[in-house]
C-alpha cells in the first residue's frame, strides 16, 4: 500500500497512518475490525492544505475509477441534514447537494451511511466489540464504544477514513491495554435517579479528570441511556475516552482491574452537593417562558420514543413552543411504522433525524447562528446536558434549563418552566 501499488488515494492514507505512528512512536500497526467514521468529501476533495490536500477531487475520483473501498466493514454518518425537514429548518440548498454528493462518493468507496452520532443503537459491529480494535469519530461514541462495549479506539478524525481504507492504525492511545486502566477513583455516593444525573455526574468529572480514566463505584444497574448520558457528558465536560464503570462496564469487574497496578491520581466522592452545583448551572428561573425543548441528545432509542408518547398523553404542545425529538432514520421510521410518530405529530412535535441543533447548518443551528449574529433560539430547555452545554455558545439561548424528559414535557405543554 505504502509502494502505490494499491493506488494513490491508499498510498496517501497509509503515507498519513506511518506518520501518525511516528508522532506516537508506536511499535507497530495493527489490523482494525471496524469503522464508523466521518466524511466531508466536498471539502475533502477541493481542499488544498496540507491534510485535505491528500484527498484532491482527482485522487478520490481515481480510486473510485480503480475500485477502491473499504478494508473492514465502515460506517459513515454524514451528519447534518434532515432530508425530511431540510427546507422548513431552511438549510441551504447548496449544503443539501453537497450532502448529497458527499453520501454518494462516500457509498461507492464500500461505506455505509448511518446518520446518527449512537450508531451501537441501531447496527452492530460485525465483529463481538469486546477487545476489538476499531476506529471511530464522534466524542460520545467513542466513549461509548470504548468504556461500555469494551472496543479500542482514539478519538479519531480523518485518520478514521484512512484507517478504513487500508485497514490498519498504528498501534498507540487506547490500542494499548496500560492506556486503558483507570488513574481517577470515583465513589458516587448519590442515588442517580434519571439519565440526567448520569449526564450531571459526567459532566463534573470530565471537567475534574480532563483526559484522564475515571472509574466509578456505586453506580448500580444503569439503563443503556444512562451509560449513553455519562459517555456523552464525560466528553464534553472534559475529553475522556475511556472509563469504567465497576460491576457493569467489561473492563471494570472489580476496582482493582479497572485501576490496574498503579495508584490513582485522585479519589473523589460525589454527592448530591456537587451534581448540584453543575445543575445550577443550567437551571434558569422558574416560571420563565419557553421558546424550544430538545430532546435526544445522543439519539433517542425506541424506548426513549415509547416513555416519551406516554408522557404526552395524547395532549398538545404550546403553540409557542417547538419540539424536536431526535433519533435516527432508522428509528423514525420504525416510530412511524407502529404509530409512535403519529403520537408526536398530532401533539404538534417534530421527529428530526440526520442533524442536530449542534450541528445543523439550518435553523435553528450552529451553523445559521453563525451566519445570523442577531439570530437567537430564545429559551430552551433540554433533557441532555451536552445540549445545555452548547446551547448558550452555539444557539445564543437566552436562557437554557435542565430537567428530566418528563419535566421538559410538562414544559413545552404549558409553554412555562416549572
Ligand atoms: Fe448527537 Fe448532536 Fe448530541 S451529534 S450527541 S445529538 S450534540
């Protein structure tokens, strides 16, 4: 590969993968399984700096000609627009046609486009997880992957697309199993009653531990969407990639095999005290009025779909208030089929797949937020920490509150914060 022999576009990948080893200084490369990864090919192919330079029009337009795709079964999300909403969120047209371009150069390359940032909900992995090498993109399914199915990755970008082209990674970071043990002890000393204490919990650790393992005690029997909040959380208050939770996550069966041989830098007991302080930061005032409730961050699973039409109770949302509920294409289509959908239409909610506010180029979104200074998504409530964490920043909300499903639900019916 390394010799041409395979064609430019691999003999570029793996040119960037020795480097990348280099930098790293790792001993070797090793074979990856799998692949969930990121495209941008249309700025990728007319790029011209020094990464996506690599990938000229001519060279993908080359290994398509040859041929070329993918070592190992690949994932792709290219994940911003909703092909349902795209002119009501008022995405450009031209970010459609580049989406559109983008999935199909990207599919003739052998990959398979899921739109989602939890693809582990809806496809699996090929191959068991469990010790499996892999690469992957999107902060809170990495962190997933790695912690709760027990698979070894980085937190990857373009090496991820590289990595699916020729198969191997060099060997560094998570690959390596002295990487992987714990260096924070956590006693959690707090009943955790919602997935929004996982995100609280997560959120305060990240911040504490930054890069570092953290392994937690106490935490019993959580629900995969918990373990979802505490992944996603512990990557945006900080930059972990990996953690353990003793007794559930399968790296973690007691405390000593989570923190390995050596001593932990810390030890921290959580209380209720110190998730409160983090809530206090997303709790805005009572009895404010509400412009947009989010919900689904990551993607909600049919189970979230079903508990959230139970809370509707077949009533309707303020008219002032909009609702989006966010899942995957696959699960929207499996909440329309069995009337799930139906439900949350006539309460007059929106089903949105494919983006999220985060990073949507329509409205609302980053993206129009940006291009609209004077632009604001009012007061927003939300279920999940990372979009409270973003709201401000990214959404210009002017106020941001943090609750449980069932309280944002309440929220947007009355049109009020309670
Ligand atoms: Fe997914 Fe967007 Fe949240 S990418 S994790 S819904 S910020």
């Amino acid at each position: 590969m390394l010799a041409g022999k395979h064609g430019c576009l691999v003999q570029k990948a793996m040119e960037f993968l020795v480097r990348l080893g280099e930098i790293y200084e790792a001993k070797k490369m090793i074979e990856i399984k799998y692949a969930f990864i990121y495209t941008a090919m249309h700025v990728w192919r007319r790029g011209r700096d020094e990464i996506t330079g690599i990938l000229h029009e001519d060279i993908l337009k080359e290994a398509i000609d040859k041929g070329v795709v993918v070592k190992v079964p690949t994932l792709f999300h290219e994940f911003r627009i909703d092909l349902d909403n795209w002119e009501r969120l008022k995405i450009p047209s031209i970010e459609v046609e580049n989406y559109r371009e983008d999935v199909e150069l990207a599919t003739k390359l052998g990959m398979i486009h899921v739109p989602t940032c939890a693809p582990y909900l809806i496809n699996d992995m090929y191959y068991h997880p469990y010790g499996t090498d892999i690469v992957a993109v999107e902060s809170s399914a990495i962190t997933y992957f790695n912690a709760v199915l027990g698979a070894r990755t980085n937190r990857d970008g373009i090496s991820a697309f590289f990595a699916a082209l020729t198969g191997k990674y060099p060997e560094y970071g998570y690959h390596i199993d002295e990487n992987r043990v714990g260096d924070y002890r956590i006693k959690v000393k707090v009943d955790l009653k919602s997935h929004v204490d996982y995100g609280l919990l997560g959120c305060h650790i990240g911040d504490v531990v930054g890069t570092g393992v953290p392994v937690f005690e106490g935490i019993q029997a959580p629900k995969v969407r918990d373990l979802m909040a505490l992944s996603s959380a512990l990557s945006t208050g900080g930059a972990v990639t990996m953690f353990h939770v003793v007794g559930v996550t399968p790296e973690a069966p007691t405390v000593e095999a989570a923190l390995g041989r050596t001593e932990p830098k810390a030890q921290i007991t959580i209380t209720s005290e110190e998730l409160q302080g983090v809530y206090e930061n997303f709790s805005g005032e009572i009895g404010a009025v509400l412009d947009f409730v989010v919900l689904g961050c990551p993607y909600y699973s049919i189970y979230e779909i079903k508990e959230l039409v139970n809370m509707l109770e077949e009533k309707k949302i303020h008219n002032n208030v909009e609702l989006w509920v966010m899942t995957d294409p696959q699960t929207k289509n499996l909440a329309e089929n069995i009337g799930y959908a139906k439900a949350i239409y006539q309460a007059g909610g929106k089903i949105i797949s494919g983006t999220c506010p985060v990073v949507c180029p329509g409205k609302p979104g980053a993206g129009y937020c940006r291009e609209h200074p004077e632009y604001s998504v009012g007061n927003m409530a939300t279920d999940s920490i990372k979009q409270a964490y973003y709201a401000e920043p990214l959404l210009k909300a002017k106020k941001v509150f943090l609750g449980d499903t069932e309280r944002c639900i309440k929220a947007a019916m009355s049109g009020i914060w309670r």
